[in-house]
C-alpha cells in the first residue's frame, strides 16, 4: 500500500488524469532508465503539468508522453 511518505510529487495533466511518482519509482527512473534526470524533479513535473507536445505510446496504448524543451540543470549530468 502506497502511503503519502511514499509519494514524490502528483500532478495533473492536460489530459485530465492525475500521474503520481512514487520515491522508489523515481529511484528507478534516476539509476537505471534515465540517470541524467537524477535531480529533475521539478522539470518533469512542470512537463507533465505543461507540456508541449502529447504522444501515446506506440508499445502501450495506456501510456502518454509529454515532452517539451528544456535545459537540465547544471551539475545533473553523469
């Protein structure tokens, strides 16, 4: 069971659904699918929240993609 602790950051989408990171999700993204994310947080909050460009998933059609353009932080790179 998913407890508030657990939570990272919830947001909503234009597409009117809600998409909440867990802490462990996140650890997930940062150390083994995208690490250059690692300290992002805000970044990709504010892209799901506003993003600039929406794509279903070829792979899964329950899964979107939110883009926009953006410029990392200093220091996040690995």
């Amino acid at each position: 069971m998913i407890t508030q602790d657990d939570i990272l950051f919830e947001v909503d989408t234009p597409l009117g659904f809600n998409v909440r990171v867990t802490k462990a999700y996140w650890r997930t993204i940062t150390t083994q699918k995208h690490p250059v994310m690692e300290g992002q947080e805000e970044l990709v909050r504010a892209t799901i929240q506003d993003p600039e460009e929406i794509r279903q998933s070829k792979s899964d059609p329950s899964v979107y993609l939110f883009y926009r353009p953006c410029v990392l932080n200093a220091g996040s790179a690995r």
